[in-house]
C-alpha cells in the first residue's frame, strides 16, 4: 500500500517514529502541504491508496483527481478539512481520532486560568528584571491575584474534554456547572447541568468544549455576553470560531469580561488584525493544547491502528458511513 501523509510535522516535528505506518506499506511524508493550491495536494497524493491529513484541505475536487484513493485518515478528532460527501460517494473511508489529547485539552484549559488568576509569567519575569530586587516591601503584586475556591465553574459541551477539565476545577474547591445537548450519569458525578441561559447567568468562569456546529458558531457574542457576570472570565481551546471576536474583544476593553485565555481564534495562523491582539487581559497560544507528546504518541498510534483496521477489513472511527 502507499501512504501519502500531507502535513506532519506538527503531529511529529522529529520527536516522533513513522514507523508503524513504515510497517504497513510504502511510506511519503510532507512537512507541509499548501492549503490553498490544491494541485499540490493532488500532486503529492498521486497514485497513493491512502493518504493522512491535518489541516491541509481535501475537497471534492482533489479526491476525484485520487483514482487509487481507498482511505483518508484525519490526524486529529475535527474532520471539517475533508469533504466526507464526496469521500463517500466515491467508497472512501474517513476516519478521525476521536480521544486523544483529553487529558491534555483539559489540563491546559486549567492552566489558562490559572495565568489568569495568578500572572506567573508576568511576576516571573519582573523578578527577573530586578524589580523584587529594588522593591521596599518583601512581595508586590501588579494584578490581582483569585482564588478560584468557592466560584462557579461553567462549562459549554460537558464531553470527554468538558469532564475533564470539570474534575479539576472541581479539584480546585470550584462548583461546576455545565451545559450539554446530551447529560450523562458520568457528567452527574462532576457537574449540576443547567440551561445554557442558567450558566450564563451563574457561571464566574466560562470553560468553552462544544463542537464546531452552525447552533454553536458565534456563541459568544454581545448578546450572551451581555447575559453574563460582570468580570466574568472566558477560556476556549476548542474552536475559535464559537467566539465572535470583535464582540469579545469589545467587552474585555469595557471591563465586562474581566479576561480571557484562548488557544484557538477563528483563523488559525492568527491574522494580524485580529481584535483580541489589543484587547486588555486576552492571552492568547498558538493552538498548543492538544500537543504535549505523550497526546501527539497517543494520536501517532490510533491513526495507526485506524489503517491496520481499515486493511483488516474492520474500520473504525470512521466519520463518513
């Protein structure tokens, strides 16, 4: 079998083996594809069986030009860059990998609001600069410090992810509350479910872990802002595009929402003029949940597995059936 695999690097920038896919068959490896030339993609997928994807697209118009393509294989749980219409039209399996970075997503949504909360790298930093050094007091403290014990958590989309990140806080001494389509008895155990309106409304944090789906775009706008706290705190590692940023970004500049910790924007590698750059209390990372390597191992080896699978006859995680 050939194997074509179009964006790797960010799964595996040199930390990682292609070696259980180097096992199944003959084996090509793209750091990067364009996201916008599509005879790239075309070019480099060739006569290939199957090919793996990140984020470079795979529209209709490059599987139909793939006449040996059986399989695609999506390096991460969001599908949205392929075309699973025309994949299915044509017998091509899509599969995903559905579980990968739950421990990580949620642990680092945590540790977004603990910058939040306590400005480490900031204090860190003025230490560093001399500033403890020279100060006439034995502690300084240029942001104020919150104690997260005692304040409501809310969390939109209480899955896998949501769970997790709803165990810590809870760890934290934090009542958690959460909103979801479909309540589970696992959720139960962590977390009150409320209306959405009821979150807005209670919630000291919003801890964003929904689905991209056109009921959740632009979730976050003036008008569900306006139902929330005032100083209420907003985090979201899961799509960019369930905030609409200007709104976002005008309300952290009025003092409505007291700060935000993201690791996603609408478009993604940010653009220069995005509204949340200026915007007070906005940190903002590169996308980086998902990437600590025990996650990037755990997503090497389902995806993996999913090929193994999908050869046997037996495939799983499969999104287009």
């Amino acid at each position: 079998m050939k194997i074509v695999i179009l964006d790797g690097y960010t799964e595996n920038p040199g930390d990682l083996s292609w070696e259980g896919f180097e096992n199944i068959g003959e084996l090509d490896v793209y750091d990067r594809t364009s996201l916008s030339d599509i005879k790239e993609a075309i070019s480099r997928i060739g006569d290939a069986e199957a090919v793996l994807t990140n984020k470079t697209p795979l529209p209709k118009a490059v599987i139909d030009a793939s006449p040996n393509l059986k399989y695609i294989g999506v390096l991460a749980t969001g599908y949205n860059v392929v075309d699973v219409d025309a994949a299915k039209e044509k017998g091509i399996v899509v599969s995903n990998i559905p579980s990968y970075g739950t421990a990580a997503v949620g642990q680092f949504a945590i540790a977004l609001l603990l910058e939040i909360c306590h400005n480490i790298g900031h204090h860190n930093q003025a230490v560093k600069e001399g500033r403890w050094e020279s100060n006439p007091d034995w502690c300084f403290w240029d942001y104020p410090l919150i104690e997260l014990a005692g304040k409501t958590m809310g969390i939109i989309g209480f899955g896998r992810i949501g769970q997790a990140t709803g165990k810590i806080a809870k760890a934290l001494g934090m009542r958690v509350i959460a909103n979801d389509e479909f309540p589970s008895e696992g959720g139960k155990e962590i977390a009150e479910y409320v209306s959405r309106e009821e979150l807005f409304a209670q919630a000291d944090v919003i801890s964003l872990h929904c689905p991209l789906f056109p009921s959740t775009q632009g979730l976050v706008d003036k008008e569900n802002i306006a139902k929330m706290k005032d100083g209420v705190i907003i985090l979201n590692n899961s799509r960019g595009q369930l905030i609409v940023e200007q709104d976002l970004a005008d309300a952290l500049n009025a003092g409505k929402v007291y700060a935000a910790g993201l690791d996603v924007v609408s478009t993604e590698p940010i653009k220069g003029d995005n509204p949340l750059l200026e915007a007070k209390n906005c940190i903002i990372t590169p996308h980086i949940s998902w990437a600590p390597k025990e996650s990037r191992q755990r997503l090497m080896d389902i995806a993996v597995e999913n090929l193994e699978r999908f050869i046997k006859g037996e495939p799983v995680n499969v999104v287009n059936k």
